[in-house]
C-alpha cells in the first residue's frame, strides 16, 4: 500500500489501518486531491484482506470542514458554470467504498466535523467523539441542502424530527449530545480519545471479519427492504457464515470455556 499521499497520512498496524485526512490549516476541508486519494485508499483498504479495520480521522484541531470552500466565491463572481452534481459522484463513490467494504470502518472525530465532513463520518459503521466534537449540518448556512449521503444517514441515524432540526438550523451538536441522540456510538474524554479508538480497533481488527461484512450487509440492506427480503438474505448470509473459519474457532472455543481467537476467515 502507499503512503506517499499528499493530503492523507496513513499508518498500518496488526490489521488496522488508519487513515488521516492532512489539511489542518484549512480544517481538513475536502480538496480534488484529498478527496481522490481518499477514494484510493479506501478502495485499497477495502479489498486488502489483511486489513480487518479502518479508522478515519482528521489532523489537528478537526475531523473536516466540509468541501473546500475558497475557491468558490471566485468561480461564482466569474460565473463560471459549476457542475456540483458531477463532483458530488466522487464523494458517493466514497459513500459506496465506505458503506460496501466488508470489514468495520470507524470514525474518530475530534473537533469539528461540518458540512460533507460529517456526512462521511455517517457514511462509516461506527462513530466516536471525542468530548470536543461538533457536528454541524452546515449546508443551510450557505443555502444548500445536505449532501455525502446526509440527507439518507441523518433521520435513519437519529429521526426525521433530529434531522430536519439539524439541517434547517445548521447548528453545532456537541460530543455529548450527540451521543445522547444516537448521532454517534461513544463521546470520550478528549485525553482517552487515542487510547479508547485504537483499542476498539484492536478488538474489531481481531474479531470475526468475515461475519462482520455479513453484518454489514444484512443491517445495510435491511434499511431498504421488507421482511421477507431480509429474512432471505439472513439465511444466505448465514450459510455463509456457518462455513467460515471463525464459526467453527468461535464454536470451539465457547465449548472449551477459552477464549476465541479469529483469523478473519
Ligand atoms: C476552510 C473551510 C472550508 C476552506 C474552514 N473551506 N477553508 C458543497 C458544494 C459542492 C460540492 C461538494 O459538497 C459540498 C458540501 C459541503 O461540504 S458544503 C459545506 C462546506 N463547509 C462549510 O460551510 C463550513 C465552513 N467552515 C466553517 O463554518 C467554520 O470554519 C467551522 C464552523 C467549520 C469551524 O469554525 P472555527 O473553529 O471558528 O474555525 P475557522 O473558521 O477559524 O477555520 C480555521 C481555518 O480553516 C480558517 O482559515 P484561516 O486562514 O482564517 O485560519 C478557515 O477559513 C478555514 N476553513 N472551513 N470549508
């Protein structure tokens, strides 16, 4: 795998692999190139087999700030034609890579976290702040509508009700409510932030991964299907399941009261 992005930093550590949005001085804010390089390594991440975790988070005092605005005025006052719906397609291709790699993808948002920034971060399966997140639906601000996927992640996260109030009012959700809402799995203390997010994907890098892609897919697609549909898929996800590796350690080992230890297969 590379490592010789420019506006990514990426490390790989026993079936871990974070990935670090690197623009701190405009708050992580999406450029062209960061965007592509994050499509490119999610991508790769996603088809590694040796890698069974990915954690997403930002450098510095952000987690992002949304599409890098900066070059927008002058595109607007020259009235040059902007084409948003054609470079939205890469952040969905981002949305799909996120959404569709069979092993655990965790946000870890320090700071800020605004416009498709947060929106990513609901792209991913899991979510933890730190007690100094902020999460901001900030589209309205700038008479927009929610994109990245927000306006699907949002009210299937936390209610149509939550949602629509953080889209129209475009206001800061702190850490704690977030939380508290169901917008992210766990706000921590800013000091064990680190420590609380590579031991979660310690224990996901060491789990059954096979089974969690047959989770993600049963639960993703449950979101757009009726009963029968998804009891079907259950049963043939299941058959999958049944015959992997970790099924039969994980049998084993509750049988012989120790420990399992998963390979991922
Ligand atoms: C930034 C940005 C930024 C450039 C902070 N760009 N520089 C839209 C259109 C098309 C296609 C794709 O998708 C989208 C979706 C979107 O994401 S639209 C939403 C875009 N994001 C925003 O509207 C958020 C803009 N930023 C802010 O409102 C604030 O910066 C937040 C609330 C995020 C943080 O506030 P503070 O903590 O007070 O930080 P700051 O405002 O002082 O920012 C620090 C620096 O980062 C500052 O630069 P400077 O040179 O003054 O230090 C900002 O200009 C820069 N920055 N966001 N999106």
């Amino acid at each position: 795998m590379r490592t010789d992005y420019k506006h990514l930093l990426v490390e790989r550590a026993e079936g871990v692999v974070t990935i670090t949005m690197n623009r701190p001085e405009v708050l992580n804010s999406f450029n062209d190139i960061m965007l592509d390089e994050l499509i490119e390594v999610a991508q790769e991440v996603g088809r590694d087999e040796a890698v069974r975790c990915v954690v997403l988070t930002g450098a510095g005092r952000a987690f992002g700030a949304g599409q890098d605005l900066s070059g927008f005025g002058a595109a607007h006052a020259n009235g040059e034609p902007l084409k948003v719906s054609e470079h939205l397609k890469k952040y969905h291709q981002l949305v799909y890579t996120l959404r569709e790699m069979p092993k655990p993808v965790i946000a870890a948002v320090r700071g800020v976290a605004a416009g498709i920034s947060c929106n990513i971060a609901l792209a991913c399966d899991l979510r933890i702040a730190a007690d100094n997140a902020r999460f901001i639906e900030a589209f309205a601000r700038i008479g927009l509508v929610p994109d990245g996927g927000g306006g699907y992640f949002l009210p299937r996260l936390v209610g149509l009700g939550k949602a629509m109030e953080m889209a129209l009012l475009a206001e800061e959700v702190n850490g704690k409510e977030a939380e508290r809402i169901g917008l992210v799995n766990k706000c921590v203390p800013l000091e064990d932030f680190d420590a609380f997010v590579a031991t979660l994907a310690q224990r996901l890098a060491q789990g059954p991964t096979r089974s969690y892609g047959y989770i993600k897919e049963l639960l993703y697609k449950s979101l757009d299907s009726d009963l029968q549909s998804s009891l079907e898929l259950e049963g043939a996800l299941q058959d999958k399941a049944f015959a992997t590796a970790d099924h039969k350690e994980g049998v084993s080992a509750f049988l012989q009261k120790r420990s399992a230890k998963f390979t991922g297969i």
